[in-house]
C-alpha cells in the first residue's frame, strides 16, 4: 500500500466547439498536453481509465471506447477500464486510478476524459443526452412539471425579456427547480446568483483555455437571454467538447520524474446521491465531510475550491453544503466577495463550468488541471497567492432531485 499518491502531470485541451475533430483526436490531443507537461514514455504506464458519456448516444460507440481513443497513441495491451458517471466521470476515473496506486497495484497511471457534446445538425439528439442522466422512467413528467412551475414564477417576479433559442438540457430545469426552492426557503436573489455568474466571466476572461473569455457585469448576467427562472444563459453552462488528461503516481513511481512537479492527492472519495426518503444527508454534505476527514483538514484550510456549477445555484449550493457558510447564506457570501480572486476563499479561479466549460466526461479533471497549475504557482493574472491547498467538487446526473454521483478531490501543494 502506498502512503502517499500524486497527480504527476495533467494536461487539457481548451474547451469549446470542434465539430471538425473526433474523440480520439481531443483524447491524442488532451494525451500530449500531458506529456508536454511531464516527459513520459508512454510504454511506462501501467493501466488507464477512460472517461466519456456520450460517444455511444451519438455516434455508436457503445463499447471499447477507451481501448478505441487509446489504441491509435500507441497505448494497447494495457488495462483499459471504461468509466461512465454522468457529469462526474472524469473525477471517478481519476478517483480509481487513485485507489489502484494507493493500493499498491500500480506506480503510474494515467486517467482521461473526453468529450463531444456539440452536434448542432441533431440538437434533439443532444438534449436527449443529457436527460439520460435522471431517471427515465419519471424525468419527462418532472421536467415538464418544473417547466410549467418556472413559467409561473417568472411571471409572479415580472420577468421580461426573449428566451433562449434551440432548446437546453433538462438538468437546467432541475436546477432551476433547485434555485427557486432556495429562494422561497431563504430569500436568496436571482441577483445574488447573478453575481456569481458575473464572477466566474472575470475570472474566465483570464484563463485560455477557457470556453468564454469575456468579462460580464451583473446587469448583463441578468439581462442575458431566459433559460429557466431564475436562470439566465450566462448563469449556465455551456455546451463544448474537449479533453483532459491526469498521470497518477505512487512515491515510488515519483523518483523516476526528478524534474516533474506534483502535486499530492490528500483525499480522492466518491459517493452516490438519494432519493428524497433515503434519510441520508445531502451528498455534498456527506462527502465533503468525509473527504475533510481523510484529508484530516476543514473547511477553514482550503485555500481555493473548483465546484460543479453547471449552474450559477450549483455554485451557490456548494458554498454551503461543502460547509463554507451557513445552510441559506449563500447568496450573501457570493456578495461579499469571499469567492473572488482576491478573496479570502476564491472559487472555480477557471471561469468554473459557466465559463470554462462543461464537456460531460472530461470536466472533472478540467477542475483538477486548475487546481495543480494554481498550486504549482503557474496560474498567471488569475494566481491565487499563497495558495496550498485546493479542493475539488464534481458532481454527475440527478437521483431524485440531488446528484446521483459525486467525487471531491484535495490536493496539496508538495
């Protein structure tokens, strides 16, 4: 068994929308930023996961599809496992190949995730996609539900304004559903969600290799295009492909890289949500606890948090359920400016999913690429001074009316 277990070298490719490339070619692309990143002999790695959700849906490849994006770099013979957890997969492929090195089955492993997402000639296609990450059998029926409930809370709050065209993906609904439940429970704003959605513009106009580049004020946010009250488009995620690649290393692996930078994993856990009878905590609560506990840190010692904000009220949600603030304060610790560059805890310092990008199967490692250049101190107008410590939150799909999976990730400055 290995004490200690680090993230050696990570690479991404800027997400946004290639509908000229393949999966294998953003999976070779994602592959060599890795090794731009770290020399490695790519017959040195022991095994591999690979990360996607939809390669199946739309094009047909159901099965192999690590075997498959893998093969043509030269990776063959190796074990392959093939990992499918909605939006959180890439943070669950990187969470196996931490058990395995922590187990001591292997020294050096390499985890992937990519993504096609956009596929503007079937858009129905698309949005179908991403309600397979609910329950079927139900997911129809409740999103119209929500529809018919934000139509009628926007009306109540005498919104204007032209609504978003070409459709968008039932989990904006589910989250939409999520804010207004906030709202009524707290008095959170639909302007407080604004801010965050303004945040995360600032500081995706300094990453390239974010999706949107373009700063937005708070008015702007608000008045962006409806997709579901409270939400505006700018408040959303939006649709790209891309790519992403992490090597995990034992400390024994690490002594063969005298000139890499690591950094060490503290805590890798993984859980699934519940339905709404479970009696079970919320899972952000849950995990977050556990991770802190694994870590043996709190909420207090992170420096800087990457969270699965799919939406501006993902966000909102996490400050509280990962313990930052208070159960209904979120609103207000988004306002003061604690979750800014700057601020005594800044979040998604990547634009997070509003603005870096959301292609489903690589952006949990997205998040872990952040957070190693920002401990490695590479981060550039968006650094994060000081920072030594750094937390990550990826969460997939909705059983019930929570995520169905979710992996938190801490990592330490070595």
């Amino acid at each position: 068994m290995n004490d200690d277990v680090y993230i050696l070298g990570i690479g991404m490719i800027r997400f946004k929308k290639y509908p000229e490339k393949s999966i294998k070619q953003l999976t070779a692309e994602a592959v060599q930023a890795l090794r731009d990143d770290v020399q490695v002999d790519l017959k040195d790695i022991e095994a591999a996961w690979f990360s996607n959700s939809g390669w199946g849906m739309s094009q047909g490849q159901h099965c192999i599809r690590g075997q498959v994006a893998l093969a043509t770099l030269g990776l063959q013979g190796l074990p392959v496992t093939n990992v499918e957890n909605a939006c959180a997969g890439a943070s669950t492929a990187v969470h196996a190949a931490w058990t395995a090195v922590k187990a001591g089955v292997y020294d050096l492993v390499l985890a992937v995730g990519a993504e096609k997402v956009w596929f503007p000639e079937d858009k129905q296609k698309m949005f179908e996609g991403f309600a397979s990450g609910a329950d079927v059998e139900f997911v129809h029926g409740m999103i119209a539900a929500f529809k018919a409930d934000a139509a009628k809370k926007a009306k109540e709050a005498k919104e204007g304004g032209k609504e978003k065209e070409g459709g968008h993906s039932a989990f904006m609904d589910i989250y939409a559903m999520g804010a207004r439940i906030h709202m009524k429970t707290y008095g959170t704003t639909q302007r407080q969600l604004a801010v965050i959605a303004a945040k995360n513009h600032t500081h995706g106009s300094m990453n390239p290799m974010a999706q949107y580049q373009m700063d937005m004020t708070v008015d702007e946010v608000l008045e962006d295009l409806k997709v579901a009250y409270p939400l505006t488009r700018a408040m959303c995620a939006p649709i790209g492909d891309g790519a992403a690649a992490a090597l995990i290393c034992s400390e024994r692996g690490l002594k063969k890289f005298l000139q890499a930078r690591p950094v060490r994993i503290r805590a890798s856990v993984l859980a699934s949500g519940s339905l709404p009878d479970s009696g079970l905590e919320g899972i952000g609560k849950r995990l977050s606890r556990r991770a802190y506990d694994v870590a043996a840190l709190g909420p207090g010692d992170i420096d800087l948090v990457e969270v699965h904000d799919a939406t501006a009220f993902g966000e909102l949600l996490q400050y509280e359920e990962l313990g930052f603030c208070p159960a209904g304060e979120g609103g207000p610790f988004a306002e003061s400016g604690a979750t800014k560059i700057g601020g005594s805890l800044p979040v998604n310092t990547s634009g997070g999913l509003e603005c870096r990008g959301h292609p489903i199967g690589a952006s949990g490692i997205a998040q872990l690429y952040e957070l190693t250049i920002q401990l490695r101190g590479d981060a550039g107008a968006r650094q994060v001074e000081g920072a030594k410590i750094g937390m990550a939150e990826n969460g997939g799909g909705f059983i019930g009316i929570g995520e169905a999976a979710m992996c938190v990730h801490i990592l330490e400055k070595v």
